[in-house]
C-alpha cells in the first residue's frame, strides 16, 4: 500500500510542475501556442476548468489554480492518511 501512495503522491507531484509550468506560460506571449504549451494545455485544462467555473476572477487576476493547487494538497495528505490508516 506505501508503495501505490508514494507512486501516486509523486505523480501528484509532477502534475503539480506541470501546472506551475502552465501558469507561468500565460506570462510569455505566444507560449502556449508551442509544442510544449499544448501538450501543457491538454493535460492542465481537464483540471483547471472545474475551478475557474466556480471560482470568480478578481479582476484579472484568475485565482482558480491556487484553489487547484490546494485540492491536490489534500489529495495528497489523503493518499498519506489512508497509508497510515491501513498500512
């Protein structure tokens, strides 16, 4: 069971890059338009849209990654409870 937690808490991980990458690409014009950017865009929109639904926007500044973000914490301290819990 440690074994699985560690492999999905690491792949959490990774897609937690993934998505800071993505985030950081708005700020360079024309990045998500590269190669890169829309294998990022394929793999970050998916999660990222739930969010900005409900999550409003102050001003120009979207938020929703940061409630995102978050969620991924607790999945992750999940994954780490239910480790403790059964293993």
């Amino acid at each position: 069971m440690n074994m699985i937690v560690g492999i999905l808490a690491t792949l959490i991980q990774y897609y937690s890059f993934a998505l800071i990458i993505y985030i950081l690409m708005s700020w360079f014009p024309n990045s998500r338009e590269t190669g890169i950017g829309q294998f990022l865009a394929r793999i970050c929109e998916p999660y990222l849209e739930p969010f900005r639904r409900f999550v409003p926007a102050l001003g120009m500044i979207d938020i929703s990654p940061i409630v995102a973000f978050f969620v991924l914490r607790l999945a992750t301290g999940g994954l780490q409870q239910l480790a403790l819990w059964f293993g």
